[in-house]
C-alpha cells in the first residue's frame, strides 16, 4: 500500500490557506505553517531549513505578498515574497523529488483586449505585484521541479475582507455607490481553489507529465459593477437592511478611481486547459458568490 504522502502547506491563515487546511486533510500527512512558525517567504533562510527538515513529497505555497498598491512603494519585500523565495522553493522541491503548487495572478497580463487569455500567451505585468508574480512562475519553471502554477482572479472567502462585504457594508450606510465597470474577470472562491487543487494533486502523482501553469478561475464574466449589483440584490431579498436604491449603483470608469498600480481591464482568463488535462467542471461564479453571502449574512 503507498504511504500518504507528506505536505508542507505555506499561508495556513491565508483566504486559500484556510480552505487548503481543510481541503489538503485526507490527501497525506499536513503541516501547516504560517509567518508566526517558521513559514515566513521574508525568511527564506528560515522556511528552507524547516522544509528540508520535514522533507515533504508536496509543497503547497498559498502564501504571498497581495497589497498591491503598496507594493508599487515597497518593491523589494514583494519581489522577496512573491518571486525569489518561491524560486528557492522550486530549487529545494527538484532537490527533495517534490511536487510544488503555486498560486499566481491574472496580473501578469497587461489586460488588453476582450478575449479569454490562453496560459501560454504573451505576459505585461502593469505594475510591480504582476511583476513580481510573474517573476515568481518564471522562476519556477526555471528549477525544473514538478509542480502546478495556478493562475486565478479576484480570490475571495467568507472569512477574511472581502469585495462583497465591503459592498455590503458601504450598501447599509450610503444612498449612492461608484463601482468601476471596465474591469471585468471572473469572481473565484478561495473554496473552490482549494478543492481544484486536492483534486489535481492525485491526478499529478500519477502522472507527472501534467506539471505546468493552468488557469483557475470559477465560469463566466462579470465587472466589478456587475458584481456589487448582484451582491447587494442577492443580500436586499435575503431581508439584510440596505440603504443604496437598485438605481444609485453608478457605473464608472477605472480613471475615474485612480489608484498606484494600475489594474487590468480585461482579467477574463480561458481554463481549457485544466478542463482537457484533469476533466474539472468550474461553476459559475453566481453560484460560489451566492454561497459565501449566505454564509456570511446567516
């Protein structure tokens, strides 16, 4: 009988770390590590030490640097985070016969056009999170480790902040919302992520030709302004008090909310490749939306 194998999972704490925790649980053996115990990526001497030390068969890193306008004014910590040290993992992963999963970003496009970005297409990272992000794929695939990059968008959970909840709350306190409308991507659950990755994972064992990047994000399309509209409708029939008219949801431009980085307008990323490879269905993204709401308004 094949022992379960052992899994080192990085940003225990994290939106997707918390559902990994669950998620990861009956695959193998799971140490869980966040900053506070000896998984901190700013400490890279550190983390290399400890995972040599436990010397797992799977290295999930769901840790990252994600403030990204900060991160336009505090470039070295996310390069650190976010590129070098998940280069170093990939190097110690190839040296340990280990798999390494690494979740990337819709960032490291420059979001041109209207279409579905391919896994293999031209990169333009906008700023310095999709640079680093970016940077850090690279790397990986530079050690020549097995392992999966997915590549998601707009990542939300019920615990933690969150787009929805900062709608909701703003939709209770004011008659008139501004939500950016030419952004569109798909609004992916941290759940979701998770479950995607314990379902590749044993597929990936059994047959390592399917190491690469795939695409990860829940079915479908939608603007940020779409998506409060149907947070607030979804929350408004649901009985949760709510101040803003369904018409005062005004639609605006990205220039009309200017921020430091700059973001994609088009975060639409295709998953075919993970459909054809591992014969995953993804929902669509009303479906895990409207789960996390009824979760969170419950």
């Amino acid at each position: 009988m094949r022992p379960y194998p052992k899994i080192l999972l990085l940003g225990k704490n994290g939106q997707v770390g918390w559902e990994l925790q669950r998620s990861l649980a009956p695959l193998g053996e799971v140490l869980a590590l966040d900053r506070l115990n000896g998984g901190d990526l700013a400490q890279s001497d550190a983390l290399l030490s400890r995972v040599r030390q436990f010397a797992p068969q799977i290295i999930v890193n769901a840790a990252a640097y994600t403030a990204v306008d900060k991160a336009e004014s505090d470039r070295d910590l996310a390069w650190q985070i976010n590129a070098a040290t998940p280069g170093l993992l990939a190097e110690l992963a190839r040296d340990l016969n280990a798999w390494l999963v690494h979740y990337s970003s819709d960032y490291v496009f420059d979001g041109s056009g209207a279409h579905a970005r391919q896994e293999d297409e031209a990169t333009g990272p906008l700023g310095v999170y999709g640079g680093s992000k970016l940077a850090g794929e690279e790397a990986i695939r530079a050690s020549g480790c097995e392992h999966l990059i997915l590549r998601t968008s707009w990542v939300y959970a019920a615990r933690g902040a969150n787009f929805a909840k900062t709608m909701l709350r703003l939709a209770s306190e004011r008659e008139q919302l501004r939500v950016i409308a030419d952004q569109i991507g798909a609004p992916t659950g941290a759940d979701l992520l998770a479950d995607l990755t314990a379902q590749m994972l044993p597929a990936c064992q059994r047959n390592p030709e399917l190491s690469g990047t795939y695409h990860a994000v829940a079915a479908g399309e939608t603007s940020w302004h779409n998506y409060a509209e149907h947070v607030i409708a979804f929350a408004r029939a649901a009985g949760t008090p709510i101040k803003v008219a369904a018409d005062q949801i005004h639609a605006i431009s990205s220039d009309d909310y200017p921020t430091p980085a700059r973001r994609p307008l088009n975060s639409r990323l295709s998953c075919e490749k993970l459909r054809l490879n591992f014969g995953l269905q993804l929902p669509p993204w009303q479906q895990g939306v409207e789960r996390m709401l009824t979760e969170i308004l419950n």
